[in-house]
C-alpha cells in the first residue's frame, strides 16, 4: 500500500539456514487511523492512532533480485500489544475507509 498516511522503513536481516543463509528482509511501515477501525481477526474495534505494519519478504531464487512477502503483522496496543496477520488488500481497504473513500 502507498497511501498519503503510510511511510516505510527497511531493514534488512540475516536468518541462518541449516547449510545456507538465507537473508529476509523486513519492512516497517507506519500507518495513521484517524478513526475507529477494525480489521479481520479483532474482536472489536480499535482505537485511533498511528500503528507499525511489518512486512517480512525472502528473496526468491531467481537470476534478478525479487522477493516474496512472506509476512504482513500490524502492531497494535490497547493495555498489550498484538500482533495482528494482514493482508495488503486488507490493510488498503481499512485505509480507504478511514479516509472516507471506501
């Protein structure tokens, strides 16, 4: 997602393998909510504020540089933190309708 309330941080990671490494790479992203939301897998909605998204891709093994996204976790908090499993589309739509677009 590129909306006007998202910013991206990369980072970059080594995972060790059992006879290779393998490097992942991870993707912060923050996002703003101006309203209430609720994306799959919450109970109940959340409050409004500004939430880290990490994105966790594995190069594929190709003769180029590409990746796969692997992972996409939204951290919220609210008395605990969580970590909650995403989808891109999800996270577009959530965005959309806070924005009143959607």
């Amino acid at each position: 997602p590129n909306p006007a309330n998202a910013h991206a941080i990369w980072r970059l990671c080594v995972v060790p393998a059992s006879y290779h490494v393998m490097t992942a790479r991870t993707r912060v992203m923050m996002v703003t909510f101006r309203n209430s939301f609720r994306l799959p897998g919450m109970e109940r909605e959340h409050a409004p504020g500004v939430f880290e998204v990490h994105i966790t891709e594995e190069p594929l093994n190709l003769m180029w540089e590409a990746y796969h996204r692997t992972m996409m976790l939204m951290l919220t908090t609210g008395g605990m933190t969580e970590a909650i499993k995403l989808t891109p589309e999800d996270l577009e739509a959530a965005l959309a309708r806070d924005s009143g677009d959607g």
